[in-house]
C-alpha cells in the first residue's frame, strides 16, 4: 500500500482489509515495557483519506510505558483487559477494562501496569507512525512465541525518538 497521496471521497470505494490478530506485525518492547505491540492497520497495510494506524499493546505486570508525548499526533487507547494506571499531565488515571483514553498533541502521558495480569489496550495512532518507532526499538514478534528475557532499549535510542513519533518528556 503506502500510498503517494491520500485518497479522497470521490472514490467509487474506499479500501477494505480484515486482519485476524494472529497474522498481523508484532514487536517485543524492551524495558521498562517488557511486553508486546502489534500492528493492525498502518499505511503499510490500508490506503486511507485520513492516514492513522492501529493495534493492540500488551504490557505484562509492572510493565510501564516511558514518559512521552507526541507533537504532531493524536492517541486513543481502549483498554481491554487488566488494570493500571495513566499518568497524563500530572493526573492520575485508572485504566481498567472499557476505559477509553484521548490524548491530544503534546500531552505527556505514561502508563504502568499495577495489577497482577497483562494490561491490554487498543490503541489509534493519527497521522500514523507509531509502528515504525515499534519496529525500531523491538525484535519481530511472532504470535505464540514465549517472550524474550527482558532486554535494553537500542543504544541509539535517542536518534530513533529524534526520527519518530515519540517525543521523551
């Protein structure tokens, strides 16, 4: 796909994909993650009028997300099971099955798995790019391999974030 242009709604049809989770992209995040993000949809996969991606993350007990924001994009995360919680801007919030989470550009946020199961969430990324900086930082995944003993972030992590969607905070 990855489309030149995007499309419009003068088209007959827009795309169409359906993606079981088993055959979709997935990456190991390495600490303080620990866990997993696939990617379902990206314009790697679909070609859109408003470009975004989407996937699920799983992050495993006391996994966190580090402290960031995204300057030039907007998240939505719809947590589907487990527990834990959001820090966004300061504020704490509780992720909990059916929880859903929008960030606007520019707001810091991080995220901590305090319960005793995974914390799974769906998450929408818009303009996109979010898969490429999961490609960067993480080994490919594939579905029902065991998960890798914990491992560092790359040593240039600080290019991939300069080069990506990520702004550290």
């Amino acid at each position: 796909m990855n489309q030149q242009l995007p499309l419009d709604f003068d088209a007959p049809v827009g795309d169409l994909r359906v993606a079981a989770h088993d055959h979709c992209v997935s990456y190991w995040q390495p600490q303080p993650a620990n866990g997993y993000a696939e990617v379902i949809l990206s314009p790697e996969n679909i070609d859109t009028v408003h470009r975004f991606s989407m996937g699920r993350q799983l992050l495993p007990a006391g996994g966190r997300v580090r402290p960031h924001a995204h300057e030039r994009a907007e998240e939505v995360l719809y947590v589907l099971s487990g527990t834990g919680s959001a820090e966004i801007e300061g504020k704490t919030y509780r992720m909990n099955p059916g929880t859903t989470l929008y960030l606007g550009h520019n707001r810091a946020h991080t995220f901590h798995n305090d319960g005793h199961e995974d914390l799974q969430w769906v998450w929408f990324f818009m303009p996109g790019g979010l898969e490429t900086f999961f490609a960067a930082i993480g080994p490919k995944r594939h579905a029902g391999e065991p998960a890798p003993a914990p491992f560092a972030r790359p040593a240039d992590i600080v290019a991939i974030e300069a080069n990506s969607v990520i702004a550290v905070r």
